[in-house]
C-alpha cells in the first residue's frame, strides 16, 4: 500500500460545494484581524474525481486575515491565487500521475494560512484515476 493513499474514508465537510457551477448563494468572506485564527469559510470544486489532462477550478472562500491557500494530496500541491480580500482560487491542468498514484483515493487537503503560519484545514475525499 503507498503510504499516501487513505485507509479510511473522509467525508465531504458541510462548507464544501461540489457541482459543475458555483453556487449562486456564495458567502462574503469574514473579516478577520490578522492574528486571528484562519477560517475556512466555503469551498466550491466541480468534481472531486480527477483524470490526467483534465482541467481542475476551484474557489475559497476564507477570512480576511488568510495569507495563502493551499489544497493538495501526497500526488499534487496548488497554491491559490488570492483575487480579492477572503477569495482565493485555481484553475489547473492535471497533468499525467506515475501510475502507482492512479487508481488511488486520497485525502484532499485545502490549507488556509495567516502571515504567523497558523492554519486551519479541510479535509475531503479525493479519487485520481
């Protein structure tokens, strides 16, 4: 078994959003001092399956305070871009995966940090096929 791989199953948290739009009823992001704790406030992703050449969006929303966004697994790291106070988002191309990463279910972490480093994450199950 790769290490990296889940053995156990992660559920899809409450403020994750998955479909092929974006939900029209999208929160505004909280404002925050800066050494607030982050918080991760909405997560919006158009599938949680991914195959290799596939393009891969995504949109979080997060406290005013959070300095960057990461959402990664042991197979791949995205840094967000920061488009507006509390908004991040991606839009990447998956590219080919080893094949000892395909076929694998993994747990997606998105990482919301401050400018002190302190972080707050989000889990959710993630397939690469």
């Amino acid at each position: 078994m790769v290490a990296a791989c889940s053995p156990n199953t992660v559920s899809i948290p409450s403020n994750l959003f998955v479909g092929p739009k974006k939900p029209n009823a999208w929160p505004t992001p909280p404002v925050a001092k800066p050494e607030a704790q982050p918080q991760i406030v909405a997560i919006w992703f158009p599938t949680l399956t991914l195959h290799p050449g596939m393009w891969f969006d995504g949109t979080i929303v997060v406290s005013t305070n959070v300095a960057s966004v990461e959402v990664r697994t042991a197979a791949f790291s995205i840094n967000s871009a920061h488009v507006a106070p509390g908004v991040y988002r991606f839009h990447t191309r998956i590219l080919e995966l080893p094949p000892f990463s395909r076929r694998h279910s993994y747990e997606l972490d998105i990482i919301a940090r401050n400018t002190a480093g302190v972080k707050q994450v989000e889990q959710a199950p993630l397939r690469v096929e």
